[in-house]
C-alpha cells in the first residue's frame, strides 16, 4: 500500500495529510479554495468557528519546532478543538516502537487527530497503519521525507500572488538534499501544473536522481534565477548534515546567498519565499529578506489558515463512530 | 407551482411591511444563495444606505460531521460593522429555522447588533428550532412530501420537489 492510499477511507474521502505526493490537483485546489475562507476569519471580531468543537488534537513534535507547533495549534484552536501539544526530543532509533507506545496511551484519551512531526522519514505513515479508523493523522514533517503542509501554504501564498501556477517559473534555493520541505513543495508544484521547477544548489547538496521529480537542476545561481517569478530559499540544514557538505557558511554565501544583485536577474515582480527559520547572511541577504518583495512573514500567516483548511477537510468527512471496526 | 406573480407580490409585501424599518437605518443582510438574491431586490426597492451584506453559513452548520466541509463557501462579508445597529436578516424559504439559528450564529462572532429582523420571502411549516420569521411573503403548509426551492438569481422561481 501506497503513502498516498494509505490517506483515503474506504469512501474514498482524505483521511490522513501524510503526503503530497500523488494527490490529485482537484483536492489540493479545494484545500486551497477552504483556506481562501479561512484566512477571511482573521478580520471577525471572535476568530473561531465551531467546525471541530468537542475534538482532540495532539500535536506530537518528537523533533523541536516553534513555527509550525504554534500555528498548528493556533489553526486547531480558531477551530474550536481541544489542543494538546507534547513535546519530546526523542530520536526514534527503534524505527517507531517508542512512538507507538505513546499513540496507544494517547488513543486511550480518545483523540480525534494528530500531528505528528519526528526525525524518522517514514513516521506518519507508520503511525497512520496503526490507529483506529475516526482517527486523521496529518504530517508535520518526517525526516528528509515530507512536510506536506508547508508545501500547501507555500503554493497557497504563491497562488494568492500570482493567480495561476500555469505560467510560473519556481526556483527552490539551498539544501535540497536534506529538505523534507523541497520534496513537499516539487510534488505540489508538479501537481497543480507548474510548468518549469528549478532546483538551485551546490552538486553535494543536490540529490543526484533529482531530475526525476521533472525539474531543472542549476549548480550557478545567477543562470538559474534568471526570469524567475518565484523564489524559494531553503535554510542550510546544519543540524541534518554529516561530513563537510559545504566548505564554510561564507563560502556558501558567497555562491548561493540570495543578494539584491542576484536577486536582480530574477523578474522584478519575484516572489521571496523562504519557510523559516531565516539564517541572515548565509542563505539569504537580510536587505532581501526584509525586502519589498519578500513574503515570508505573509507565509506564516497563510499556514494558519492553510492547515486550518486541512484539519477542516480532513475532520469533515463521514467518519465511523469510534466504535465501529475499520 | 411557481409563478413570477407569486414572487413578485411576496416580495412587494415584504417592501411594504419593511419599509417602517428603514427609518432606524438598518443593515441587511442575506443568507447565501437564496436569501442573498432575494435582499438585493429589496435592499435596491428600500433604497438602503449600507450596502448589503451576505452570510454563507457554512462554518456554523450543524451537519459538518454528516456533510463536511464545503469547498465553495463564499464567505461572509459585511459592509460595515454590525455594532449597535438594527439588521434586517433576509432568507429565501424558513423551514427547520437551523439555517437562521446558523446565521444567527455567524452574525454574532462579527459583534452586538441592536436588533435582528428576520425576513422571508417564503415561509413553510416543519420548524424544528423556536425561531419564526417576523415578516413573510408566502405561507404555506407542504408537511413531510415536498420541499420547496428557490431558483435564480434570475429569474427568481419557487419549485416544488419531492424529498
């Protein structure tokens, strides 16, 4: 069985947010089109809505995070849900037999969703296969694998931007390798038909089979920004990298930093876009960051109600009352 | 069933019976769809200051867990705020009133209006929650054999289906 299977019940309605990957474009747009909604809540006077009273959320981040834990709690508070959030900066070394002793005492609690984030690529999914059927898993990000939300707010804030994807050249910048985030965000680019997908990074951080996710390798920064409508810069994953993957920090600045110069040869109504946290002076120019051009902050408010929209959809469908068997 | 006549006096009731409101400059505002095609008429007929507003109930609904969520939500938008002021709450047909209590519900997370006067083109027997319409432009009795549906936005025509 397939990651993307493993998401629809047996009504064929999206049960789980594991992966990106293989889904059709029509639910990725009426995530897209819910979100739209749900970013429109911010301007009411009670920022809530009932959709999900009397649920539980866990949140389970065995791998730190502030941005993405907040917001997924942020997102499942404005829908009315009981949030629990449990942190452990577990490494999941038994292949996922500690993760599942805390899901069955947490099942015990009667939890309606979590969200799972671990250093383990693979985790959500195994999680998935082993909780009962009204139960909805969404992946916060698992190891070098995925991070399906932050590739949908991603192309949620692109869309808000630039209207149709049909048109655009993407360009993703930095440590593709170790990016669960880049894997996330091609699948969906791909899906919701944008044309050019360009991939820019030093050869050692390039996965060498990376052309077949159809897009278009440039190991030079200046030729692979050139006409680009949207940039996306990816943080040096310092923490993931073992052995010298890059020479220095500056030296990595210094041919893949994101400056005004480079910035230039990109078209003058560009995207900046960068999922956070930005590492100022390595893989981006703080004067880009902090530029006319730059939407990070916007994205982080579009992940709310993005992942909004996912935990709406994924709650709203028909489930099985708990006491029903799978 | 329908006929254009039909509509037309109902809505010059509803003209005529809310026209003493307009002295409290009230917003009005119509539940999507129907509801919304029904206010613009009378809100052009009553020659109101604020312009109209629209509520898509589809957050407060109370059949999330049967139907889900629904990707075509328009939203909510209202002109202005609805602090202290006089609404005048338009819907096309009242029946079970759980799309009013929903509306009501909505309308409340933007603040505290004054008042709300519920308006409706067509009101039918089968209510399953204490709300009633305070001005109507059709009743009728259907009983459990047919419901009743407004088509437009134009024209504007009420059709009888079986369930």
């Amino acid at each position: 069985m397939t990651d993307t299977d493993i998401q629809f019940d047996k009504s064929g309605a999206l049960r789980h947010f594991l992966t990106v990957e293989g889904l059709p474009r029509d639910i990725l747009t009426s995530i897209l089109d819910s979100a739209e909604t749900f970013l429109g809540l911010g301007q009411r006077e009670i920022k809530k809505v009932p959709l999900l009273q009397g649920k539980t959320v866990v949140n389970l981040f065995f791998e730190p995070s502030t941005r993405t834990r907040t917001t997924f709690e942020i997102a499942a508070k404005r829908l009315s849900a009981d949030v629990i959030t449990l942190e452990t900066s577990r490494m999941s070394t038994t292949k996922g037999e500690t993760i599942l002793d805390t899901l069955n005492t947490l099942e015990a609690m009667h939890t309606d969703m979590f969200v799972i984030r671990d250093s383990f690529s693979g985790a959500a999914h195994l999680i998935s296969t082993h909780v009962p059927a009204h139960v909805s898993i969404i992946n916060a990000g698992d190891g070098r694998h995925a991070h399906p939300t932050q590739a949908m707010l991603d192309a949620f804030t692109i869309r808000r931007h630039k209207g149709d994807f049909s048109n655009l050249r993407v360009a993703i910048i930095g440590d593709i390798l170790h990016s669960r985030v880049a894997r996330s965000q091609i699948h969906a680019l791909n899906i919701l038909g944008v044309p050019e997908i360009r991939v820019i990074a030093p050869q050692t951080l390039l996965p060498n089979q990376i052309k077949r996710l159809g897009v278009h390798p440039y190991y030079d920064i200046e030729k692979g920004l050139d006409g680009v409508d949207v940039i996306i810069v990816l943080r040096l994953q310092l923490e993931r990298m073992e052995g010298q993957l890059i020479p220095s920090d500056r030296e990595y600045f210094r041919f893949y930093g994101l400056t005004p110069e480079r910035l230039s040869g990109a078209r003058p109504d560009a995207l900046i876009m960068h999922p956070g946290p930005i590492n100022r002076g390595l893989e981006i120019a703080s004067s880009v960051a902090d530029g006319e051009q730059s939407v990070i902050l916007e994205q982080v408010t579009n992940g709310i109600a993005v992942r909004m929209a996912i935990m709406a959809t994924l709650m709203g469908r028909q489930s099985p009352s708990p006491r029903e068997a799978d | 069933m329908s006929t254009q006549n039909n509509i037309l006096e109902a809505l010059e009731k509803l003209k005529e019976h809310l026209m003493p409101f307009t002295e409290h400059r009230p917003i009005m505002i119509g539940i999507h769809s129907g509801g919304v095609w029904v206010a613009e008429k009378l809100h052009s007929q009553l020659n109101l200051k604020d312009p109209l507003g629209t509520i898509d109930i589809s957050f407060y609904r109370d059949d999330f867990s049967r139907v889900g969520l629904n990707p075509t939500v328009r939203g909510t938008h209202l002109p202005t705020s609805i602090e202290d002021r006089h609404i005048i709450l338009v819907d096309d047909v009242l029946h079970t009133g759980r799309t009013v209590r929903a509306a009501l519900n909505e309308l409340f997370a933007y603040g505290r209006p004054l008042s709300v006067t519920l308006a409706v083109l067509l009101e039918r027997d089968g209510r399953e929650l204490p709300i009633q319409a305070d001005i109507a432009g059709i009743h009728m009795n259907l009983g459990n054999e047919h419901y009743i549906k407004l088509t437009g936005p134009e024209p504007l025509a009420l059709t009888l289906l079986e369930p």
